[in-house]
C-alpha cells in the first residue's frame, strides 16, 4: 500500500488510491506515534506492515531539490525553520513520527531557486511548496502532458508543466491572494516598516478576506452560499487574479512549445470546489477549467510513493535520489 501525507495550511492529509482522511494541524501537533498510525489503519483501512512507501512534504521543502528518502532530510527539508506561513507544530509532529517509524518514506521538494525550471524564474527565491507536485503529478498520471494547475485555497500558487516537466511556478507571496494570504502591497510593507506587524504577519492577512468581516475561510464561505454581497465580490476578485496568473504561465508555456490550444487547464485546493468561481476562471480565461478538489495532492502524492517503490528515477523532471 502506499500513502500520500500533504502538509496543508490548515490540516495534515493522508491518502492512498482509495481513501482519504485529514487531521487538523492543532491536532496533530498532540498526536503519539501509536495514535498517529492506529488512525492511518483505521482511516485508510489497511494494517501498518502493508505500507511499502509513503511519499510526503513539510513546508516550502526548499532545503532540497530531488526526492530524497526522509532519513537522508536535514532540517526536515528546509533552508530555514522561519519564512512565511504559521508554524503550529502538526507538520512538525507527523513528519518526526514518520521518521521514527521506520517507515519507507521519501520527501518532495518545493519548486524554488535552482530547481531546474525556467531559469528567468530564478528572480524569485520560492515558486511553490511541495504539495503542488504532488498535484501535478495526480494530473499527469491521467496522461495529460501539457497543463497548468492553479492550487487556491488559504494562499494561491500556480505551477505549470510541459511536455511532463514542471518549467515554473509562482507562490503566494508574488501574485494572486489567496483567502487568508497574499503579496505585500504598498499598504503592508509600510505596515511592516513602520513596525506595526513582521512581513510573515502581514503576507498572513493579505488575502481576500481582509475586505470582509468573516475571520474564517468556512465563514466566507457560508456567507456566499447566503448571497452575502462582501462574500461574492471576495470570490470574484480571487476568481480574476487566479486567472491571471494562470493566464501569466501560458506565456512561459509557448517559450516552451506548448500553445494555448494544446494545454488544459485545472484547480485545486478548497476553492476550487465552488464551482462559481470554475465558471468565473472560466469565463476570464476563455477556457475550459478542471477542479480538482481539494485531496488531490495527497491523492498524487501516493502516486508519487508507488511510482518510486517501483523504481522510477525521475518524476516530472525531479530527480528521485536513493
């Protein structure tokens, strides 16, 4: 059996081909490695010995850049512990209990300076964090070579992949908000230079939601689902800067060969399950637009795990190192 472990902004996510279950990261943070694994059994319905890989990711994962097995990981797989997102201490627990356990387990890298993508993009330090692969390779493993993956959810990251190799990525910190964070604009850096919040505190409340009353992502969405006008204009402005940051990498794509009739199109992550904001996507982008829903990454991740139980020395051009 393998398994998928995603490392999200508000749980951890577990999945093989055919279950899925998710624990809160404030949970996680309490759990003892016999309750950690009783739930894996029970959830995923399989015993412990019959897990032959598990494929995961901590944080930005730009500490490496191939697929490293989890006891060869220093510092979990990071440059540094601070940089922006909260640190709860879930993503921490699982991926030191894992570790313990013995487990075979390999750790995916973050898309991010010197990772072998379009080098233009090296201007930037971070594309993406490594859940995105996973994503990714969910995509590619339906055949699909050519296609763009806009992950929306607490933060918003689009990563783009040509002929099965991921050419770019832009994370959440440059372009399009997410719900909860965004890029620094002119307002937030003053806020930070003026010493009023850090730069993490501040990416932390730069999200669509800071022009609502709602403090949740669940609230937001509630709201809409009421008619709520605030919750709408929210879902609307995510809608059309996730359209153009997508709209951005079908520009990288044609450097690449790939036109913008021979690639398609997908979402992931909580938001792309409203499906007002497919057709909002849709609509700016003139293109048909696939959700993915929001286990897709741990889904792809134990693709990820059984392809390298079985050998694969490469996965959407990273390196799996043994």
């Amino acid at each position: 059996m393998f398994i998928g472990v995603d490392h999200g902004t508000t749980a951890i996510r577990f999945a093989t081909r055919n279950a899925y279950f998710e624990i809160p990261r404030g949970e996680a943070a309490e759990l003892e490695e016999e309750t950690l694994f009783e739930k894996i059994e029970k959830e995923l319905g399989l015993e412990r010995e019959e897990i032959k890989m598990l494929a995961m990711t901590y944080s930005m994962g730009d500490g490496i850049e191939s697929i490293t097995p989890i006891e060869k990981t220093r510092n979990r797989g990071l440059l540094s512990e601070t940089g922006a997102g909260e640190h709860i201490g879930g993503g921490t627990r699982v991926f030191d209990l894992i570790r313990a356990s013995h487990i075979p387990a390999v750790v995916i890298p973050g898309v991010h300076r010197g990772s072998g993508c379009d080098p233009r993009l090296d201007v930037f330090s971070h594309g993406a964090s490594p859940e995105k692969i996973g994503i990714a390779y969910h995509v590619f493993e339906t055949g699909v070579q050519n296609f763009i993956v806009s992950d929306i959810s607490s933060n918003t990251a689009t990563l783009a992949v040509a002929n099965g190799r991921v050419i770019g990525a832009i994370d959440a910190c440059i372009f399009a908000p997410g719900i909860h964070h965004g890029p620094l604009d002119v307002e937030a850096i003053r806020a930070v230079d003026e010493g009023r919040c850090t730069a993490n505190e501040a990416f932390a409340h730069a999200g669509v939601i800071k022009e609502t009353p709602y403090k949740t992502m669940g609230e937001l969405i509630n709201a809409y689902r009421r008619g709520k006008k605030d919750a709408l204009r929210a879902f609307d402005t995510i809608s059309l800067l996730s359209a153009m940051e997508i709209a951005g990498m079908k520009v990288l794509m044609e450097d690449y060969g790939v036109g913008r009739e021979d690639h398609r199109i997908f979402l992931s992550g909580t938001i792309s399950e409203i499906d007002y904001v497919v057709k909002r996507i849709e609509k700016h982008l003139q293109n048909c637009v696939v959700s993915l829903g929001g286990m897709s990454a741990a889904l792809g991740l134990s693709k990820i795990a059984e392809s390298v139980y079985n050998g694969q020395k490469e996965i959407l051009g990273i390196k799996v190192e043994t």
